[in-house]
C-alpha cells in the first residue's frame, strides 16, 4: 500500500491502517512505519499523525520534513510545466 503513494502525497498513520484493511491496528501500522529500515523505497515519511503533524521519524524529524519539502516541490514544478 505504501509504494502506491507518489511522490508529495500524505496520508495520517489512520489511513494507512485503513488502506491494508485493519482500520483498527493504527498502532501496528506506526510501528511498522518505524521499524522500516528502506525509508526511500518504502516511503514511510509520507505518513503523517490524524492532525497534521509530523509524527516520528526513525532518521528524525529534520530528515522527515527535508524530504517532504523536497517532494512538494518536485510535485510542484511538475504541475507548472
């Protein structure tokens, strides 16, 4: 489920529950996100909490957001051509 999720899109950790069809194993979905040692290629940083922010992060928060920045613009550009 998480490599259909392209490049600057987000969901929230409920989501992603949701989306393996286990809306109620919200925690074990988080887990599995931080336990994923293949962040780039299965793209954990893409999932967000329920109001927005940031959550966790294995490599940090810092990683987290320079990532997603990095994708919203890329998302961007590709919008204006």
């Amino acid at each position: 489920f998480l490599l259909s999720l392209k490049d600057g899109d987000v969901i929230s950790y409920s989501e992603l529950a949701e989306g393996i069809e286990k809306p109620r194993a919200v925690r074990a979905a988080a887990s599995a996100c931080g336990a994923n040692r293949i962040a780039v290629l299965v793209p954990c940083h893409r999932i967000l909490r329920g109001d927005g922010g940031l959550g966790g992060y294995r490599w940090g928060l810092e990683r987290k957001r320079s990532l997603l920045d990095a994708e919203r613009a890329r998302k961007a550009r590709a919008r204006q051509q």
